[in-house]
C-alpha cells in the first residue's frame, strides 16, 4: 500500500492521496494552529475503526442475504489526559434498519470486533472498544 | 469527540462527518465490491500516523523557528497475510524542503515517533514503524 502526504494549507493542513487518487485532507487541533482544514489524525482512527467494522458486518450479513435499507454508526471516543493522548475507549453506536432479527445483527457486530476487523485487532491492545445496536424493523 | 459515519453509496460505501462538518469517504476493496468510493480503512489508518507525525515534527520545528517551504511523506505499509490482516510495518519517507541541519528534523522525527505521536503510540505494539529523511537544502 502506498500513499502520498502534501502539506497544502497553513501550518498543518494536509492532504494525502492513496492509489486511486481518493483524498482525505487532515488539519491540527485549534488550540496548536489548526483551520479546520479537514480531519484530526485521532478522528480519521476512530472513522478508520467505524468504517473497518461497516464493512465487516454488511459483508456478513450479506451472505445471509441480510441487507438494511439504512445503516449508520455513532461514533464516541474518549482520550486520555496525558501525552501521547491516545483512545481510553471507543463506543460504536450502531443505528440499523432491517426487518432480520436483532440476534443476527448483534452476531455479525461481534464477530467483526472480536474477531474480522484490522482496525479493532490494532487498537485493542491500547484501547477498549464497546458496541450497542439500535434496530429499526421495518417490517 | 464524537463522529458519525453513514453507508451513502453502494454495499460498503460510507461518509464519516467530524464534529465540525468535514468528511471522509471509505469503501472496502473491489474484490468485496468496493467501487472506489474512498479509502479502504486500513489506508485511512496509515495516513492517520502520517498526519499525526507530520503535525509534532512541523510543531517541533517551528518552536525552533524552522518552517519547511515543502513537506511531504510518501508511506508505504505492507499488511500481514493472515485475517484480521493487520500491519506488519509502515515505512514513513519524509521528503522535507529546508535550509536547516539534517540532524535537527531527524531529531523531529524521532520525537514524534518515539515520544509524542498518539497515532504511533496505538500502532507500536502491533506494527514496526520506520522513518527516513530525503532534505532538499535550498539554500
């Protein structure tokens, strides 16, 4: 995997581009310089997770033939006080449209936490991350 | 800090919005049926500890009063070969323009990496990060 970071506004903003020629621009905190440029680093880990655990658990569902007509996540994330502020816990709210039962919904979310997710098998050793499911049946 | 991410297109295409409205988008890889909608979550990661390093070694500098007239960082990561298929490394190549010593921005670097970035701090017990340096003296 390769990609490529260009400072292009202010002190920290950034843009970096992956291979496809996608890009996610990223900026500094306020309090240190930041203009609000584009992503903190420590929000685009949490959005990584969220989106690592998204895709994880449609593509389970999938295969049971399980498709929600809507399907977000809340995402709240808690730092630590001290330097380096890394995650002291990350809770993924799932909000989740579908008429299938909630059992194999909460399954799918378990597997891709505890078992699937690239994202989640990084950050656990540091960092407790916590899930709910919110069902909307449509039926 | 709080962020909520949206499936917005296709099976696994989603919009991530920060708290102050700026978003990302991810997709999965086309061999699930990604469409190249955005960034896989893995690459969003490695350019997290991108941006992450790049705001302590600009943020060192400066207090030195050194500004870069170029910054760039080209990454490549290599994933394991196994799932969750985490990163085995993830090489940074600072391409930095400035008539400052080499030696200071290495020690920048160094810094980051070792002491100050929260983004290396997550990674370290599962990743092997490593750093170079190519300086354009322009003076």
């Amino acid at each position: 995997m390769e990609l490529l970071l260009r400072r292009t506004a202010g002190d920290f903003g950034f843009e970096t581009m992956n291979e496809t020629g996608e890009t996610i621009r990223f900026d500094a905190a306020a309090s240190i310089g930041g203009q609000g440029y584009g992503f903190r680093p420590m929000e685009s880990l949490a959005a990584s997770l969220a989106a690592c655990a998204s895709i994880d658990v449609l593509l389970i569902l999938k295969k049971q033939k399980i498709e929600p007509s809507n399907f977000e996540i809340k995402i709240d994330a808690k730092r630590v006080d001290e330097v380096p502020a890394i995650f002291e816990c990350i809770q993924l709210n799932f909000l989740i449209e579908s008429d299938a039962d909630q059992s194999k919904i909460e399954r799918a979310i378990n597997l891709s936490l505890d078992k699937y997710c690239s994202v989640a098998k990084i950050l656990n050793p540091t960092c407790r991350i916590t899930s709910s499911l919110t069902l909307f049946n449509n039926q």
